[in-house]
C-alpha cells in the first residue's frame, strides 16, 4: 500500500548580498524593495515541485503537488535594522509563487517593515504620523516575543514601531 503525503511550497530563504548564507535568527528591518525578479519554475533557480517522489524511512513515499507559479527574488534596500544583527545594505529574499501568482512583496518603493523568522517574512508599509513610524498589524502575530494584539493600536489597525522596540527591549 502507498500512502501519499501531499507537500505544498511556500517558504523564503534569506541571502545577504555580501555572502551566501541562511540567517537562522529573526530580524526586524526597515527597507525598500529595489526590484522583483520573476523566475519560471523548472528553471535553475526555480527547481520544478511537481512529480517528486521520495521514500520515506517507514517504507511510505512522499509525493509532491504543487500549483505554485514559479519563484520570486526579491531585493531589499536594508534602511534600519531594529531587531537582530546588522544585515548587509542589501539583502534577497526568494521565495516560491503561490497559485495566484502574485508576487509577495509589493511593486512600490515604499519604506516597508519587514519581520523575518526562520522561513516565514511578513511585510507592512509604513506610514508616518504624528512623529511616529506606523505599520499595519494585520500580517503579524508576533514580533521579538512581543504579542502584536497587546500594542496600542489607532483606528487604522495601526501601531508604532517605537512601542514595538520598547515592548521587545524590555523583554530582554
């Protein structure tokens, strides 16, 4: 009997423009997409998902299906880093397309928050109001262990990045 296990891709891996390795630790920055390269899945750096097939110890097999559109680099002009070592200037994050094949950063060159930990990145614009640095919390539960529902937040489902350093400088 061969039991299928169905594996879908979504993850991002960060690499620093200065040296090819994966950052384990999170990382809260401030920066700006400079531009999204679009890579054709089957490519060289797109690897094909669909039809690979695995054998597990157990004696099952692990088969792949994917719907995903490809793969997406993503370089980011680094402006401040807030939580976690001081990246490279720049850095590019790549990531599989989902199957509506939008790209996962946005076509804008916006100051975006941007909170890497482990494979997951979640992104905000920001805004600026009041002297503050805003960004929506939509996209974030958590950020330097700091729960994102216990910040004060405007009517715009918005919060400060300076309550957000305060909260997790706190912690340490």
């Amino acid at each position: 009997m061969i039991r299928k296990n169905l594996l879908f891709a979504s993850s991002f891996t960060i690499l620093t423009s200065v040296c090819s390795h994966v950052l384990a630790e999170e990382q809260l920055i401030i920066g700006r997409v400079t531009s999204i390269t679009l890579l054709p899945s089957g490519s060289q750096s797109c690897p094909e998902l669909n039809g690979n097939m695995k054998a597990n110890a157990d004696g099952t097999r692990t088969i792949t299906l994917s719907n995903d559109c490809g793969c997406e680099e993503t370089r980011i002009q680094v402006e401040e880093t807030l939580l976690g070592t001081q990246t490279a200037s720049n850095i590019k994050l790549q990531n599989r397309i989902g199957e509506w094949c939008k790209p996962n950063f946005p076509l804008l060159s916006e100051d975006l928050l941007i909170h890497i930990d482990g494979n997951m990145t979640r992104w905000s614009i920001m805004t600026n109001k009041d002297k503050k640095h805003l960004f929506n919390v939509k996209k974030f539960t958590q950020i330097g262990g700091v729960a994102v529902k216990d910040l004060t937040l405007n009517a715009d489902q918005q919060a400060s990045t300076e309550e957000l350093i305060e909260k997790i400088n706190s912690k340490k």
